[in-house]
C-alpha cells in the first residue's frame, strides 16, 4: 500500500491575509483534508477579529466598537485547526515553528506569514502621552470621538507622523471626516484642521494629490508638506519636526509609524525593520520557495492595506494547492492596489494602481462612497472566500496573472 | 559620517521617496544617502524634497538602466 505523508500548511496570522489564505486552502482542499493528505492550521491569540477601515467611523461618526468585531471561530473554515497562541519562532531552514512560551517544534511543509502590521509609537518620543489614534483597535479608536464630541473650538493637528503605515488614504479621510463633523455641528468655522505629512505632496501619488488638493482648499483644511514629525512635547503641546521646525496642536490624532511583528526583526528574512523580504509577484520569502509573506508583513513597495493582503492569500493559496497536485502553473500578484478614500459628505475616490500601472486619477462621487458601503457588506464572508466570483469579476486580469 | 545605500529599483512614486524618508530618520547631518532608482519621477521629487527639507541635494547620474541620486543629510536640526 503506498502510504501519503500529510502534508502540513502553517498559516500565522488570523487577519485579512491569513483568514482568506486558510478558506481558499480549505476549500479547495477540502477532499486532502478529509483524507488526512493535508492539514492546515492557524496560529493567532486573538479570539476576535476587527473590520480595520471601521475604525474611521468608530472615531469620527462614534460607531460602537463592538459593531465591527467578529468572533474568530466564526470566521476559520472548519477544515482549518486554528491554535490560539502567538508564534515566536520561526525556523525556515528545519521547517518549523515555535509558539509562545512553548519548545515544542510544529513542523511545516508549507509556511504562510500574515502577521501585519501595528503602530510604532517607541519611533517618536513623546506621542504616546499626546496622541490617539485610529490605527490601534476599535477600542482606542473610540477614544477619539470621546474626545472630539468635547471640542468647542481649538486646533486639531492629523497627519502622517512616519513611515511604513497601513492604509495610505486614511489619515487624508481622517481630516475629511473632521471637517464633515465640525460642519454638521455647525462650529466648523472654531475648529481649525491641520493635515502633516513627510511626502512633498497633500497625497504621495501625484494624480490623487490633484485630486484632494482643491478640497483641502474649498473646505479650509491646512496643509502641511514635507514635515517629519520628530518628537512630541505633550506638556507644551508641540511637535518638533527632524529640521527643528515646531507645531502647536490642541488635539493629535497622528497616524504612528508602524512595525512588524516582534519575531520577525533581526531574522534572516527580514529588512532591517523587520519587513518580511519576498518575491513582489509570488510572495515567496527570499530563498524558500515553501514559505511566503503576504499582506502588511511584506517589504513589498505598495500600499499596506485588505485588498492587496486579500489577493496576495489567493495568489499564494493557489501556488500550495498547485505544488501539492503537482500542477506546474505559477500565479502572480499583479501589485494592485484599491485602498477606498473618504472625502467626506458620502464622497469617496479609490487609489488603483498595479506594478506596471501608475496610480489613476479618480473623482470623487456617491457612486465610489456606496462601493466602499458594498465592501464593508460583504467584508467578513468575503474572508470566509465567498465572494471569490465578484473579486474576479471586479478586478479581471488583475486578480491574478497566470 | 555614515552612507545610506537606498535601494528603490522595481519600485515606482511614491516608493523611492518612502525609502529616502525612512532612510532619513536613521541618518544624521554630515551622513550621505545614495538612493537608487528607476522611477523617472524619483529626480524631480528628490530635487524638492531636499529644497524644502534643507538637505543637499549633491547628484543625479543615469547609469542606463539605473538613476542615482546622491543627497548629503545637512537639514536636521542640531
Ligand atoms: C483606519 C484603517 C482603515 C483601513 N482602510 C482600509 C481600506 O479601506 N481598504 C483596505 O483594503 N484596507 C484598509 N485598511 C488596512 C487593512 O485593514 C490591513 O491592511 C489588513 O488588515 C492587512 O491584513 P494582514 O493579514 O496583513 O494583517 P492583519 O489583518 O492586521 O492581521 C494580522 C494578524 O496577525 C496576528 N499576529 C501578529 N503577530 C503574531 C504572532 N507572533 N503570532 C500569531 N499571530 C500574530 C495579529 O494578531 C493579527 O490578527 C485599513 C486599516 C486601518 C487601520
């Protein structure tokens, strides 16, 4: 009798990338798995997920917290074992993993990291007494609209307080959303709204800057380019920039620079910040053509947002189940990205682009707004890979190259 | 004095910029940074980087299928 040895896939990070990875691989596996060829677990601690791009409109329009959380257990496919503990080491060389407080070995033939991305505030001393952010959890986001639902007048200062960080659009939406909430209540004309960022534009691709800017102006939002937010002094409320200038604020709500997961700095597969190095198309991890990063984890030059973790799971997802059937077609990433942006007043406008086509110029319109609606409808089944024929249908050749 | 060697090859607006801005963080006055790129937009963009950040912008080469640009860090604050 010839006997199979199961092969075993490791996914970490219960995420956008890592829950979309597991369903796509658990349901076209489905007949492996159930013949023990095949098994896949999940690593991840969280017992529940967050619809990150909620977490706007839990700081500007005070949506519950709780409206955007999920159960994990709720979203895991059943043919997938999720481990609820946090993975610390991972062996790429022996093929093996370690979690937390743990020196039990879990071999893998296959290896998926989705670990993310989250707020860095070691990087600026000072931010964290001064600062709340939306970037954070839904719970930290709240705080915000506490303390926005208390301003009567004063100076708000938003912006780009460093780089990498996840959602490029959002800290622009952030200063859209403000200005939206002040007008509403009628004292828009007391509160000032500052805009900061590092790039030398309101936007860092030039089509959408042309886009924002004449809404910066009519809406008499400032805007401040090229700064580099160095430290924060919460005592004097002021913000030092690297060339030494200074900025009063009353209240800062910076997005942080953004790190890795801690085991991933210092290893061999990663960039000096912790960036896990792949293949930009195949998502392989540099040498191992058995382990791939995808999502915010990456040290790939786009935008770390859902959309690109969602097709970068699909791209990897299909090259396992591919090696395991012996198939030999190689999927790539196009590198598109789709990251929605509110303008505020049920406006938005959306950031495409791929690797081979600059970012477009799109108007802003209720249409664009109600297809971000459309996106936050389906979010959690899309992650439990339903709605696969509509991502096609919806990104066409850029859904993957094959 | 250190040198900052940038890779941005593959990369196109606003990656090159994004590497220079990270790469920046780390260096001090008197340090180099010589980012390499094939982004056609990375020259100008750099140009008026360096002009508002008070930083030196020092060279452009075309080496053909490369550009490099060579930015002497002098903007930071003592
Ligand atoms: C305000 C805001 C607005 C956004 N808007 C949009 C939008 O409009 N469109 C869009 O496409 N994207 C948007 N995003 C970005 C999007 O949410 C992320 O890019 C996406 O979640 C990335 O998926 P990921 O799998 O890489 O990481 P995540 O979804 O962050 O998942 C990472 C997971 O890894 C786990 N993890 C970390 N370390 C370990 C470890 N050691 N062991 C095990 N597990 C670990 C974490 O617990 C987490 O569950 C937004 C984000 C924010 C904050």
């Amino acid at each position: 009798m010839k006997v199979i040895r199961m092969k075993k896939i490791a996914i970490i990070g219960s995420g956008a990338g890592g829950l979309i990875t597991s369903s796509k691989l658990a349901k076209e596996l489905s007949k492996e798995i159930k013949n023990e060829e095949v098994s896949i677990t999940l690593y991840d601690k969280k017992t529940e997920q967050e619809f990150q791009p909620g977490y706007l409109e839990v700081a500007f329009r005070g949506t519950d917290p709780s409206k955007i959380k999920k159960r994990v257990n709720k979203l895991v496919n059943p043919g997938v074992n999720m481990v609820y503990e946090n993975v610390e080491k991972v062996d790429l060389a022996n093929r093996y993993i370690r979690t937390e407080g743990s020196d039990k070995n879990r071999d893998f033939d296959y290896l998926v990291i989705s670990t993310g991305a989250s707020p860095d505030y070691e990087q600026i001393p000072g931010l964290k007494e001064a600062n709340r952010d939306f970037h954070t959890n839904a719970d930290k986001s709240s705080l915000i609209y506490n303390e926005i639902s208390n301003i009567k007048s004063g100076k708000i200062v938003v912006g780009i307080g460093g780089l990498p960080y996840k959602c490029p659009p959002s800290p622009n939406e952030s200063a859209f959303m403000l200005d939206e909430y002040f007008t509403r209540k009628g004292i828009r004309d007391k509160v000032e709204i500052v805009y900061v960022t590092p790039f030398t534009r309101i936007y860092s691709a030039e089509s959408i800057s042309e886009v924002i800017e004449p809404i910066y102006k009519n809406r008499s939002i400032e805007s401040i380019t090229t700064f580099n937010t160095d430290t924060v002094d919460p005592e004097k409320k002021e913000i030092t920039s690297l060339e030494g200038e200074t900025l009063k604020y009353d209240h800062l709500f910076l997005t942080p620079p953004h790190k890795t997961a801690g085991f991933l700095k210092g290893s061999e597969y990663s960039d000096e910040d912790g960036w896990v190095k792949v293949d930009k198309k195949d998502l392989h991890i540099t040498t191992y053509d058995n382990a791939f990063a995808i999502g915010d984890t990456t040290n790939i030059p786009i935008s770390k947002a859902g959309v690109e973790a969602h097709l970068e799971g699909i791209v990897v997802g299909s090259n396992i189940i591919g090696d395991i059937r012996g198939t030999d077609k190689n999927y790539k990433f196009t590198g598109r990205t789709q990251c929605s942006m509110e303008t505020g007043f049920h406006k938005a406008t959306f950031v495409v682009g791929t690797y081979d086509r600059p970012v477009e110029k799109i108007e802003p319109s209720r249409m664009n707004y109600m297809e971000k609606k459309v996106m936050e409808e389906i979010y959690w089944s899309s992650l439990r890979g339903h709605y696969e024929w509509l991502f096609k249908y919806h990104f066409k050749e850029d859904y993957f190259q094959d | 004095m250190a040198t900052f060697n940038v890779n941005s090859i593959g990369t196109a607006c606003p990656g090159p910029i994004t590497d220079l801005i990270r790469a920046y963080k780390k260096a001090q006055n008197g340090d180099m940074i010589v980012l390499v790129a094939n982004d056609p937009g990375v020259v100008p963009d750099a140009k008026i980087w360096c002009e508002r950040t008070r930083n030196e912008f020092v060279s452009s080469k075309d080496t053909g299928d490369s550009l490099e640009i060579t930015i002497k860090v002098t903007g930071k604050k003592a």
